[in-house]
C-alpha cells in the first residue's frame, strides 16, 4: 500500500472523492475548495481524464450550498438551502437528488438538475450528517438525540419514497458525526464524538461490531472560569452541570446539579462564593458553591427564548448573552436581595444583532459594553445609565462568526471563525490591527496586561505585547471552546 499527502495553507475540514476516483475536492475553513489529483497529489485546475462534464457540490457554514461545473470553474448553482451551518451532504446513487442536514434540525432532499426541493423534514435536534443507500430507497441521518442534552447520538433511517421514518436507534454517546453504507447497503458504518466506529445491519439497525477503547467517555467539557482570588476552578459540562475543584489540589470541592442541559458559560461574581451559569435551557443560575459540597441555586434568572451563551459582569450588572439575538443586564443589587430560588426580571435588554449573540464583554469602568454576535457585527452600547444606548456598530467587521471579544484599556479585541483576532479602537473604531496565524476557527480570546492568549480549535496562541506582539504557539491537545 501507499499513500500521497497535500499541504494546504488552511484547515481541510470535508473531503470528497470522484466517482471514478481520480479527483479529491477538499474545502478549507476560508471558503475555497482544492481538487487534488489522488495519483500524485498535486492541485488540479482542469482534471483532463474526465470524458464527460463533472459537476462538484460544496456546502458552507452559512447554510448556502453551490453546485459548480469542474471543468470550467463555473458555478451552476447557489441556493440558500439552511439557516444555520450544513453540516452534511450526499447524492443519490442515480445523481438525481441530493439530500443536506444541518444545525437547523431540517433534512432536505434536492432535485440535482435545477436545485428544487423534492422534500423537507423537521427534527427537533441537530442533525449532523447524511447518506442515501446504495439502492437510493433509504437515507441514513446521524443526530443528536431528542433531548439533546445527553447527546446520546441517534442514527435515523429515512424512506425516500414513502417520505417518513422508518426505523432510529442510538449509536453513540455523543453526536453521530459520520454515517455510510457499504456492502452493497448490507452494512451501515458510523463514527461518533466518543471516538468509536460502529457497524450496524443495513436496515434493522441491529449492531454488527464496535471498533474503539470500549470506556465510556466523560462528559464532553463546555467552558471554563477561574475564581477571582484564583482559588478555585468551575467546569460546566454538557450533561454533568457544573463541577468546583480547588485550583491548587485539583480536589472537587462542589458541583451543581441541573437538568440535563449543556452550560455554556460560567461566571464568578463578585462574592467568591457565588457562580454565575448560563445554559441551553434558557436561564441564567446564580449558584451558592460554599459551605456545601453541593451547590444551591439561589436565583433564577428567566427571560431569554434561546440558550445563553456568553455572560460578562461589572459593578453593577450581569450581563447575558443569547441565541435570541439579546442582550441581558441583570441588576446586582436587586438580585442580591432577592430570597433564594427567586425568579428576576432584567433591568434592560438589548437589542441591535440580527442573530445569535455569542460574546460580550464589559469596558473596565463598566459604562461601556460590547457584544459580537453570528451577524458578524461588533456592537458597542453606553450602560451608563438606563435605558441603555447603541454608541457604535462595526457592522459586518468579520468575514465569518465572531467568537469572542474583550474589551481592555487600550483596545477592544475581537476574534472570529474567519481564522482572524482584530483589535478596534474603541472610540473611532478604527481597526488598528488584524493578527493572522490561526488554521482554524478562533474561539476566545483573553487580554490580560498586554498580552493576549487566543485560543482555536488546536493551538494556543500567546502574544507578548500587543498591538505588534511576538507569538509564542503551542498546539493544545484537545478543542478549545472558551477561555
């Protein structure tokens, strides 16, 4: 046996060969799409040995999928198939259809020639990737379960004809992230975030063999804070809630229990004995972590219609960050005299992103906020006084989903799944620098007296100085998602 391998300048996340398989097309984290000759390697512009006209299919993180003629380069095709990222496509064994899965929670099939929709379903959950069986009668859909919170991966099998479901079952612990038939459809192969492959009985979903460690995994971790007298650590999970341990013996010394629902953030406030959560649910937790190995859940704060995914604090409020497009502040004083369990209304809420708010971050005198968001918009806002107010917008200031922002003295720092961290003026908003180097999408980013740690999926970043720092790069041996 041998093999050949392609260095690219960017991450290649999917890969597909050509029927014939003399082609690999292979996307990258910016956009572009590479066909490499599987002889000998090499980028191809206009692949020669093909008799007839070959047609290459790419989806993206914007829900777009395009349709493009090889031999020319020429787009046949663009339709805005999804709202949220695809997340799998396959074609039909006659090539007559496709099908696309994505986070919106919808399996659509396709009509290849003129881009129509022959059918669409809703699943309540992510789904996360597709495959038609080799007869064309069936499609495979790998997802999370119904509760999601578990993330029990379910396998679903789909009549194409009859256009209804006709058999699930769960295959891992974790997503279902890849799904495919061999054997002629005898067999269904998938692979899931607990790094096992299993393979299953075409149609009965009845389990065939189990390729992996056998040990189950832990929980997959979500995010991180450290306490502000650094002396103790809080890990929110994706089912496990939320975990305490001391920084210096790595003791557990509390946990959090909550329904079934991944956190998103965590936050300490001010009392060291207080621990903000937000998570999928929808709600912001105020936690009680001393005196008890177990937690108490003090306050409840209610109001957000999507899972809180960021949360920032200065001397007066809590901020939240949400998939509802807002913003939250939540009033320190009126929650900390609230009596325990009590439900608290926000003392504002803001309103300016036309999608889900990722970030947040508050300016050191705590007047100022900025949010980041999936509409690729850096929002500044004036929360001096109430109501608050939109004092700047650095619209479409990231080529894709921005990820992180902090807001220090100097700068107000930005980072994005553009593979990019910007540092901004924040009284101009002038952008005074642009530090490129990362692969893959940047997560977080966090500044801490001049210098910056920017973390993406592999690697940690450390700049020294900034603006015009020196780097130092370690490769981080499992995905980072917040810092």
């Amino acid at each position: 046996s041998s093999s050949l391998s392609a260095c690219l300048s960017h991450l290649p996340p999917p890969v597909s060969i050509s029927p014939r398989g003399h082609l690999a097309a292979v996307g990258t984290s910016l956009g572009y799409v590479h066909l490499l000759d599987t002889d000998s390697g090499q980028t191809v512009k206009l692949p020669d040995e093909l008799s007839r006209p070959g047609m290459c299919e790419g989806i993206s993180f914007d829900g777009k999928m395009e349709v493009w003629n090889v031999l020319d380069g020429c787009r046949l095709l663009q339709i805005e198939g999804h709202t949220d990222q695809i997340s799998g496509c396959a074609v039909s064994p006659d090539k007559k259809q496709f099908a696309t899965v994505s986070w919106d929670c919808k399996l659509k099939v396709w009509r290849a020639n003129k881009g129509t929709l022959d059918q669409e379903t809703m699943y309540p959950y992510p789904l996360n990737c597709v495959t038609f069986h080799p007869e064309g009668h069936l499609i495979a859909v790998g997802c999370w379960d119904a509760s999601v919170a578990s993330l029990d991966g379910q396998v679903l099998l789909w009549s194409v004809i009859s256009d209804i479901m006709v058999g699930s079952y769960t295959a891992h612990r974790g997503a279902s992230e890849v799904a495919k038939f061999i054997g002629g459809g005898q067999f269904l192969v998938t692979a899931g975030e607990d790094q096992k492959v299993r393979v299953w009985s075409g149609s009965l979903g009845q389990s065939c063999g189990v390729y992996g460690t056998g040990v189950s995994s832990a929980a997959l971790c979500v995010c991180v804070s450290v306490s502000h007298e650094a002396k103790q650590l809080a890990i929110g999970y994706h089912s496990d809630g939320v975990k305490i341990y001391n920084a210096s013996s790595g003791n557990q010394v509390a946990e959090c229990q909550l329904p079934q629902v991944p956190i998103r953030c965590l936050m300490w406030l001010q009392k060291g004995d207080l621990l903000a959560s937000g998570s999928d649910d929808q709600v912001v937790r105020v936690w009680r972590v001393s005196g008890s190995r177990q937690a108490t859940c003090v306050w409840m704060l209610a109001g957000h219609l999507g899972p809180v995914l960021a949360l920032d604090l200065s001397n007066d409020f809590l901020a939240s960050a949400s998939d509802d497009f807002t913003v939250m502040l939540w009033s320190l004083k009126e929650v900390s005299s609230l009596s325990d369990a009590s439900v608290q209304s926000p003392a504002a809420v803001l309103r300016g992103h036309s999608a889900g708010v990722t970030c947040c971050s508050f300016s050191p005198d705590g007047q100022g906020l900025v949010t980041g968001g999936k509409d690729r918009n850096l929002l500044f806002w004036d929360v001096g006084s109430l109501p608050p107010s939109m004092s700047k917008s650095l619209l479409s200031c990231h080529l894709d989903w921005i990820s992180g922002c902090c807001w220090t003295e100097q700068f107000v720092a930005s980072c994005s799944s553009d593979c990019t961290v910007r540092l901004w003026d924040p009284q101009s908003g002038e952008c005074l620098e642009c530090l490129l180097g990362h692969q893959s999408a940047v997560s977080c980013v966090c500044v801490k007296v001049r210098q910056a740690i920017i973390y993406s999926k592999k690697t940690v970043l450390a700049l020294s100085t900034i603006p015009g720092g020196e780097s130092v790069e370690r490769a981080s041996p499992r995905e980072v998602v917040e810092c």
